[in-house]
C-alpha cells in the first residue's frame, strides 16, 4: 500500500512539474521525468495529484478538495476510496509525505 | 573512398579476407555497423542472407556498431569449436558450437542493436507497411509475429523489419531497418510453403531456440529502407493451437503500456521516448488478436488494415 509508515495526520504532497501529462481516451498517461517510470491514471488518481500539487493536505482535508475537482459526492466516491488512491500514488512515488508535517 | 556495393557482388575471397580483417561496413537502415570474422559460415550466411545489402570491404566511416564473432576461448579454437559473439561491450552471451555461427551472428547484431540504439526508441516488434501506413506487430517470441510478416510481404507489404520497431523520437515515424525475418519451428515450412524455398536460408537444427531458417528481405525492402512510416494499425497477436480466431481493440492507453515492456530502450531515453511513443498510439488504432493458424491471422489483419485505410 504506503510505500513508507503515515498517520491520518500525515500532511501529503505532490510535484506537478516533473510530470508529463497526456490525457488519451479517458486515461492519464503519466510520465515521470524524475524516475522514468510511465504511469495509466484513472480520473480520481489524476484528481488527487492535481489536489496534492497545490497544497499539502492530509486525507481528511483532502478528500473534500478531490471531490470538488471531479465533481462527486461523497456516496460516490467515498472518503476511504481516496485515501486508498492517496497510498497507491504514494507507492507508485507520485505523491510524497511532506517532511514534518510542515 | 570505396562505394557501397550489394554484398552478393563482391566475391568470396574479398568477402572473407574484409571480415577476417574487420573491414566489413554494411549499411543497413538507420544503423551502418562493421563486422568482423575469421568463419566461412559467418561469410556464407551473409553472402545468401544479406546478399542485397549494401556494403564496403574496407571501412569508409564510423560505424554505429561493430559485432565480431571470435572463439570464446583460445581452447575452443581448436576442440569442440564455439564461437561467441562480441557486440564491443561486456554482456553475458551464450557460445554456440561453430556450426551455427550464424545465429551467434544473428544474436549479436540485435544485441549490439538493441542496447547501443540511443537515438530511435527499439521495440521487440516485427513492422510491415505500405505507402499509406505501416502496421507494427508486437509479441513475445513464438507469438508468430515472424510468420505474420512473412504472410503479410506476399501480399504485397515491405519489410520494415522483423525483430525490431524502430520509432524515430523526432516525428514519431517507424524506421525501416529489414535485415532477415527469423524463423523458428513450424514457421519454417509454412513460410517455404508460401514465399518459395528460395527466400528461405538452409535450416539450422538444435539450437537452444529449436530449428530456425531466415527469409531474406527483398531487394525493394532494402531499397526502401530510407522512407518512414507513422504506424496506423497495432496488433498483438496471440498464437493458441487451434483456437478461433478473434480480434478485440485495445484502449489506446492499454496498448501503450503493453508496448512499453516491449522496449530495449524506452527507459533510457526520458521524455522523448514517451511523447514519441505517445503520439504513435494516438494515430493508430491498437487489437489483440488470437488465432489458430497463419490463415486466420493473415485475415484478421487483413480485414483491420482495411478498417484502417491500409
């Protein structure tokens, strides 16, 4: 899952810029220009960087905000869904733990 | 300086003397590469399966890469003789007895291909075309891609190239490189049974990969070797021993991500690669298709190339 330990306090972030972005079909094909790794995100995974990219965030305070970019609510996407989505992106190196909660 | 001349012209003295001095250039496609070896099969191989191509007996440039075959070891000069191929940098490579020194040659050439290629993206694919698009074919080996090829050029498609797709990261076009199809096993006799046994080279028996033969590329495919393609048809073939045959289209996303483990090199070369790779799947539109026989997949094909304008 987490590619390292988290709490529910952990503050989560992520660096935009060093990906390639090309949206084909309805998939976000992902280039990582920092570890070369090409990445197929769904919508909400797309989200959740997105989020991430431009504020550091925990689950909690993150969720709301993905909801908003994708335009669900949440018995649609359900807050657990997204915390998952949060640890998969975090295994996968696209989204990081801020340093000290800061 | 000496002008390229087609191989099967030059004559065999001259051949043999240029290999064992290392002075062979043969320019093929997007690579030229100097060969070297002190072995008649090496010259004989070359001589009926590279006959058409282009070559130089004595060095006329640098050279993108330089394979010799040699003997692993001053023993296996002389007892149970092997040769080695050496691709001009360290790499694990299995000797093989003499007699099939052409394969060693065959396999060193790819290698040398495959891991020094830093300017096209290389993709273990087999990729024919016509003047309007080409048609790349990717599968693990014994997924019949050689023998889909070999079906497709008989019906009026040049060779691009058969263990390689090159993909040029300037303008995402497929570079011809048609060196000789290689064929394995049943391949074998289905292909002779289509083309003629002329295009096919002798076999060669019991070598760790089974029975394999090479269909010469035709002198229009070596010709032609200069004009690049944007890929309009992607196929994933997958050979199951009688099944029916079906064909199912692949989201433009899955396709890329299939082929992107198909790479020798893709992780090397950043974001070009990606943005190159990433524009040829976009004009193209991607099937997996499984079949039984030749005769199927040469329809399935068939019938999506012409879905697809080709």
């Amino acid at each position: 899952m987490a590619a390292g330990p988290y709490s529910d306090e952990t503050l989560w972030t992520a660096d935009i810029t060093r990906l390639v972005i090309r949206v084909m079909e309805d998939v976000n094909l992902t280039f990582d220009t920092l570890s070369g790794d090409t990445h197929a995100l769904n919508f909400l995974s797309a989200a959740v960087i997105q989020v991430l990219s431009s504020g550091k965030e925990t689950f909690a305070s993150a969720a709301p905000r993905v909801l908003e970019t994708i335009g669900m609510e949440e018995s649609d996407c359900p807050k657990g869904l997204i915390k998952d989505t949060i640890l998969q992106l975090d295994e996968a190196g696209l989204v990081i733990p801020a340093r000290g909660g800061e | 300086m000496e002008h390229f001349r087609r191989l099967g012209d030059v004559p065999y003295p001259e051949l043999a003397q240029s290999l064992k001095d290392g002075c062979l250039e043969m320019s093929l496609g997007p690579f030229s590469k100097r060969l070297k070896a002190n072995n008649s099969q090496v010259t004989e191989f070359l001589q009926d399966a590279y006959r058409d191509v282009p070559v130089r007996t004595k060095l006329g440039d640098i050279t993108d890469v330089a394979v010799t075959i040699k003997s692993p070891s001053w023993f296996r000069q002389y007892v149970r003789r092997q040769v080695v191929a050496d691709p001009g940098f360290i790499v694990p490579a299995v000797p093989l007895p003499v007699r099939l020194s052409a394969l060693s040659f065959e396999m060193g050439l790819n290698l040398a291909v495959a891991l020094k290629c830093c300017r096209l993206v290389s993709f273990h694919a087999a990729v024919v075309g016509n003047e309007k698009g080409a048609i790349f074919i990717s599968a693990h080996s014994g997924g019949g891609k050689s023998t889909l090829a070999s079906a497709l050029m008989v019906e009026g498609y040049r060779l691009f190239s058969d263990e390689f797709g090159l993909l040029d990261m300037s303008n995402s076009l497929l570079v011809p490189y048609p060196r000789p199809v290689s064929l394995k096993g049943d391949s074998i006799n289905i292909v002779r049974d289509f083309t003629g046994a002329d295009w096919l080279t002798p076999v060669l028996s019991d070598t760790p990969k089974g029975d394999i033969a090479y269909r010469r590329a035709r002198p229009s495919d070596i010709e032609e070797a200069d004009k690049k393609l944007s890929s309009k048809l992607i196929v994933f073939p997958v050979f199951t021993k009688g099944a029916r045959p079906v064909a199912k289209e692949l989201a433009k996303s899955e396709a890329l991500m299939r082929l992107i483990p198909s790479s020798t090199n893709y992780h090397l070369l950043g974001q070009g690669g990606f943005e190159a790779l990433t524009a040829m799947v976009a004009g193209a539109r991607s099937y997996e298709i499984q079949y039984g026989n030749t005769d199927d997949s040469m329809k399935i094909v068939k019938d999506l190339a012409a879905g697809v304008g080709l």
